[in-house]
C-alpha cells in the first residue's frame, strides 16, 4: 500500500532492490481542499498522485482505488456515533481494521499477489508456531498500536520492510533512492480533519448541562462532541483548575471536576481482538493511547469479546473509546476498546 508519503514510498523502494516484483495501489479515502495547507497526510487526491509520480520513477504498476463511500459508512460513521455517545474515537485504528487491510488483501487475492506490504514501523515475529506484530525499532515512530485491530490470520500475508529501521534513517534511504516524497511532511490530524463530509457527520452539539462530581449544574456546554477526558481548556469557569472527567450522553452532562477525579485504575474494555490466549491474573504491559509508556496491568477476568484488567498503578484521563493495546515485552497480544473506567475502593489514597 502506498499512501504517498515518504514511508511507504521506501518500503516500496526496498522490496524492489530486495528483487521483489511490486505493485503499488494507494486507497482514495478522503479529500482536503486546495487552500487547507495541508500537507503530508494520507489518502488524499493529492497523495494519490505523489504515490502514483513515485510508483513511475520507480518502474512500478500503480493502482489507484477510490473507496471514499466504504470508507464514509464506516470510519466516518462511527466517529461520528462515538462522539455523540461522548466517548473519543482512533479513526485510524477503525480504517485499518475496515478499510485498508481486509479489502486490500481481498483486492490483492482477486489478482493473485502473494501478500501486501506497508509502511508502517512494525515488524512481525515468529513464536511457537505462530505470526505475531512485534514493535518497530523505533520507539517514537511504532504503530503497532494502531495496528491492534487486524485479524490474526492475516499476518502471515503481510510484510513491513520499515520495522527495523528509524525515521531518519528511512528519509536517508529515500534521498539516496531519489525520492520525490524525501521530505514531504508529517501529518499532524486526521486524513479527514478538512473534509466536509466529517464537520456534517458531526453535526451541530446540542447545548446541555456541565455539572461537578456531586452533580451540581455549574455551566453549559455547546455539545459533549467537543470535549474529551483529561480536557482543561475550554470548559469557561473560572476558579478551578478544573477538567472533563466523564460524559454522559444519555443526560447530554459534562461532568468536571479536579485532576484527582481524572485517576483511575480498573478498565472494561471491549472488542477484544487476540492474537494468543490472555490468562486472568496474567500481568501485561497496557498501553491506553498512542505513545504512552506502557503500564503493568493485571488481567481481572477474560470473555468472548471483553476483559477487564486493572492497572497496578492508577492512570490518568484513561478515555472511553480509545484503544487499549496490551503487550508481552514487544509482541502485541491484543486489541480492544476501553468502555467502563473506574477507580476501585483499595486505591483511592492515590
């Protein structure tokens, strides 16, 4: 997949001087107009063409798939329901679980390529017989986490050739190949941040109450669709500091509240995604948003679909909505959503 930045445009490069036979195909997801100064996202018009100008400088077939209504009625779709249920949504970890890779190996298979390739920084592990998403080289740059949702047997049709290399040492690589998308930038929000589509999705926030922990009406909010966990600025009260601790979308409250109110240490997460049996009791490393350290956590209970795990020291702002990797070491072992949180009597001294 070539999204057309600098990353996948060197995996590309790799795997051809590795004496692959590539092709390129970049997904057409969402469009940012002309004057929006965007710039290295992904999945745009203008990111279709960069992949395609360096699909031909490297000699490569290149596909360009538009599946901006897939991507609407789903990705799109649910961040906007999740927002409106006041909870804050990964649309990136949504489009690889719907989007990018189950109809591009779908699309893959129907033209008889052997397997897809990508530029994220992940790398994959052999262990015991079986395939499992090991974190890239560089710390900084891994999206494992992102890559939480994929189903467990696909991995044996993926490569990363950007998994044990850093950032720089990729834009190095791409100027030593000759790379039009040597320095293109970082993206800095979501691929649809510009996008008509997802300020009408969002819709205007119905007005409501902002209340403290004892449930006391000390304000009013524009929509909980503007607010998240953790939130300071913005809240218009004065005394304070005071943060968005929960939001209840069925009373339309936002409920602030000191930073003490914001510690948690137990979670029901949801959609469980496994890629090896979880164990209760088991202690693993969780990661409860993109680039955080990683914290020991204690498996409580395990179902279906579901778990419960609690932290072995509280957390901050952890956000219903948000994805919940847990790992072993480096090997991602699951996915899954953060629903319920909450701080259990034996460690409100924190």
């Amino acid at each position: 997949m070539m999204s057309g930045g600098v990353d996948s445009s060197v995996a590309a490069g790799l795997l051809l001087e590795q004496g692959h036979e590539v092709t390129g195909v970049t997904l057409r997801l969402a469009d940012a107009p002309a004057d929006s100064g965007r710039v290295g996202g992904c999945c745009s018009l203008q990111d279709v063409e960069d992949a395609r100008c360096v699909a031909h400088f490297l000699g490569i077939p290149h596909y360009s798939l538009n599946e901006k209504d897939l991507f609407t009625r789903t990705v799109l779709a649910n961040f906007a329901e999740e927002y409106h249920r006041g909870r804050t949504p990964n649309p990136c970890y949504r489009c690889n679980q719907w989007v990018k890779f189950d109809y591009v190996l779908h699309w893959a298979e129907t033209l008889g390529f052997e397997k897809v390739a990508t530029g994220h920084y992940a790398s994959l592990q052999e262990q015991n017989g079986s395939i499992y998403l090991k974190r890239g080289a560089d710390r900084n740059k891994d999206q494992t986490y992102f890559l939480a949702s994929i189903r467990k047997e696909v991995l044996s049709r993926l490569v990363f050739p950007l998994g044990h290399l850093t950032k720089p040492e990729v834009r190095q690589i791409a100027e030593r190949m000759g790379l039009a998308t040597a320095d293109k930038g970082e993206s800095q929000e979501l691929c649809f941040a510009h996008d008509l589509d997802y300020r009408k999705a969002l819709g205007e926030g119905a007005p409501g109450d902002l209340v403290n922990i004892e449930g006391e009406k000390v304000g009013q909010h524009h929509g909980i669709e503007g607010y998240t966990i953790g939130q300071r600025k913005g809240i218009g009260l004065s005394g304070g500091p005071f943060y968005v601790v929960q939001m209840d979308s069925g009373m339309n409250q936002v409920v602030i509240g000191p930073e003490e109110c914001l510690y948690a240490n137990e979670v029901e997460a949801g959609e469980l995604n496994l890629f090896r049996e979880i164990r209760e009791g088991e202690v693993l490393s969780a990661f409860p948003r993109y680039r955080h350290p990683g914290s020991p956590a204690r498996i409580e209970s395990v179902g279906e679909e579901s778990l419960r795990l609690r932290f072995l020291t509280p957390e901050r702002a952890l956000t219903p909505g948000q994805v919940m990797a847990l790992y072993e070491g480096d090997v991602l072992v699951a996915g899954s959503i953060i629903g319920k949180v909450r701080m259990t009597e034996d460690s409100k001294s924190v």
